[in-house]
C-alpha cells in the first residue's frame, strides 16, 4: 500500500512514522502534489498555529490539492482543524471539507485548564475508523481549540463541553486525538484506517 504523509510546518511527523512503524505500515513524507494524488491513503497531521500552516499549504499548492483528494485521508489534531471552514485562531480561513468553524476553548470552571493535555474519553462512535473501539476508551489529546458537535461528527469527547473528536465527510476522516500516542486504541484505529 502507498502510504503518504502531507509535509508541510506544522506536521508532528516523526511520531505518527514511528506509531505506524509498530503496526507494520510504512510510509513517504511528501509535499508533491502526485505522489499524493496518487497514494492509497493520506495523513494530514499537525501540531502547531492554524493561520501559519494555512499559509504554507497554499504557498505549496496543497490547500487545492488536499481539498480534490479521492482516496481515504486522515487528520489528526490540527490536521482535522484545517479541514474544517475556519479557525478562531488568528481568524483563519481553512479548507472548509468539514462544515464546522473551529473555537477556542473558554472554560468557566478554573479547574480546567486550556489547553487540555492529556488522556480523555471518546464516545458515540459512528465509523469503521473506530471498528474494535470500546465506547469510552481514552486517547491523548492536546489542544486549546474544538470543533463543536454536529452532523458530521463520528466521535464526541467532553472538556469544557462536548465536542468533535472525530469528523466525517465522505473520503475525509479527522480526529482531535493523537492516535500516534494513544497506545493500543490508537494503533487500533490507524488500522482501521488503512483498512478503509
């Protein structure tokens, strides 16, 4: 199977090669616009400041790309922010595939502190993306901004309110979790991913 990997500055690349290395999968990290449109399946990772990596990909040609891709494609993290419309951070427009705007988190309780780090649940689990998934299993997350539920949500996670962790829109799937260091679970749905 051929394996991309969207590279681009804002990619957390390294971890998401390693965690597919440990289920058998290889992978090339790539910004040419062929070898994209022609892979299996594509991963569109991301950690890092929406307005600056938007800039990038369109720098690059990407955003045009990423949007007409045929093939399964996976975001993760910030990854799925810019697959939705828009991000409030730094007001940015994204590549619109998800019809949700993106959020910051703004917590009334002063125990929650922004962003959240670390382990979570996810729940109402709607896709082959989490086949073998037990509601409420727990994935790592870091974030400070959340796309809110609506009808393309697969996955829900609550921090602050509930919200999106997980997005369909036809060959587009985008989680706000790591699945790169979601131990088990996570390995588990980046095989079902390259099972779709």
């Amino acid at each position: 199977m051929d394996l991309a990997i969207v590279k681009y500055n804002a990619g957390n690349i390294q971890s998401v090669l390693y965690a597919l290395e440990r289920i058998g999968a290889t992978a090339t990290v790539t910004d040419d616009h062929a070898i994209l449109q022609n892979a299996d399946k594509v991963i569109f990772p991301g950690v890092g400041e929406a307005s600056s990596a938007m800039r990038y990909l369109r720098e690059k040609g990407l955003d045009v790309i990423l949007k007409n891709l045929q093939q399964p494609v996976l975001g993760i993290c910030l990854g799925m922010q810019l697959m939705c419309t828009w991000s409030e951070e730094n007001d940015t427009t994204c590549l619109g595939i998800f019809d949700e705007p993106v959020k910051q988190f703004r917590p009334t309780n002063r125990n929650l502190k922004v962003p959240q780090i670390g382990w979570n649940t996810i729940s109402s689990l709607q896709s082959p993306l989490f086949d073998k998934i037990p509601e409420d299993s727990y994935c790592y997350f870091v974030h400070g901004y959340y796309a809110a539920l609506g009808n393309q949500t697969i996955a829900v996670t609550d921090y602050v309110q509930p919200y999106s962790s997980a997005l369909q829109h036809k060959n587009f799937y985008g989680v706000q979790f790591h699945p790169e260091k979601s131990a088990k679970v996570g390995e588990q749905i980046l095989r079902n991913f390259l099972a779709i």
